[in-house]
C-alpha cells in the first residue's frame, strides 16, 4: 500500500530538518596548549586550520600580530617564541572566528575570504552574504585608553589563570599579575607589552 500524501510530506519535512539541524553544528576545537622552554606550542593548529577551512598561513598571521610574538609552523604545530596562556590562544581563536569565519548575516561558517579590489571580503555560500573583514587590531590600537609599559595603576583581579596568576581584561588587553586572587585590587606596573597582553609587576 501507497503511503498517502501527508505521510510523503511528513518524510519529506524530517529529512529536511535533519539535513539542517546537522549542518549548522559547528564546533571550534580547543587549543591545546604546552610551553616548551622558552616557547608556546599549539600541538592542534593543524585541526584548528581544517575545520575553520582557512589557509594555515592566514591564521598563524594572524595569532602572531594577536600575541606580538615570532613564531613558525612544525608541521601540524604552531610554535611560538614566549610563553602564552591557554585562555589567551583560544581568545584570539574566537576572534579570529568571529572576523573571519562565521557570517554576520545567516551566523553560518560556510564562507569563503575573497580579495575583491585589495579588499578582502567575507562571502557566505550558504545565505550569498558578504561584508568587508573589519580591522579589529586598527581600531584597538587607536584606542585612547591603549597601555604603554612603565604605566602604574590599580587593577581588580577578575578570574586566575590555569598557572594560577590573577586576570585582568582591560578593553583589548589580558593583564597578567603573580600571586594575586580573583576579587583583590592591587597596584602594579606594566613590564611589557606583547601584543594583547601584558605583564606586570606589583608597585609599590
């Protein structure tokens, strides 16, 4: 016996939103993170490059200008000169998502950068969508309140990091301060500064 015309528009409609509610599950892996003397290692940039469907090249780029850092490609890794917090890569891997992954107009990942005109753009192929890349580091760096090393002022801990120093986020800034705990207000000078991050030492 034939099915009738609901049931074909029944299996038709299941098929349909099982199709779509498979499609839109996209997952960033977790950076995993090792220092190794004197430098970071990102043992899963390889993974991270594949399923974002970005050139490799184009995404290390980018992580550099983010940490203010030298670095190179081992293979499936990426190695950088200094030591980096965990919480700080996939920060920068969230951005870089943000900026140059996932459509502002459908929220898909099924996009594509194409230099059209030394602009580089942003096309979906799931919705035809596009925009222009916007120029995160440009308009944080012509930030007023931008830090300058030598600086001294009085920060409130917000969150301790997975080596155990307090966290500060100021704007675009993660700040870093030795043995202070989550809620404490404490003064300190700034170090230095590599890229988003900056180092401090307790003032006095």
């Amino acid at each position: 016996m034939t099915d009738s015309y609901e049931d074909l528009l029944k299996k038709a409609y299941t098929n349909i939103t099982g199709t779509a509610a498979t499609t839109e599950r996209f997952t960033v892996p977790t950076a995993r993170v090792f220092i190794e003397g004197k430098t970071t290692i990102l043992e899963n940039f390889g993974e991270i490059a594949s399923t974002l469907r970005r050139d490799p090249d184009h995404l290390m780029k980018h992580l550099l200008g983010e940490l203010g850092t030298a670095g190179k490609t081992d293979g499936t890794r990426a190695v950088f000169n200094g030591k980096f917090d965990t919480d700080q890569i996939n920060a920068i891997i969230r951005g870089y998502v943000e900026d140059y992954v996932i459509c502002s107009e459908c929220g898909k990942p099924d996009t594509r950068l194409v230099k059209d005109t030394r602009i580089l753009t942003l096309r979906c192929d799931a919705c035809g969508g596009h925009r222009p890349v916007r120029k995160r580091r440009v308009q944080a760096e012509a930030d007023p309140n931008k830090l300058t090393e030598g600086a001294v002022l009085d920060v409130t801990i917000q969150f301790l990091s997975k080596r155990g120093d307090g966290v500060v986020k100021l704007g675009r800034y993660t700040m870093y301060v030795a043995n202070a705990k989550p809620g404490q207000t404490v003064k300190v000078r700034i170090t230095r500064i590599a890229g988003s991050i900056a180092f401090t030492e307790r003032a006095a």
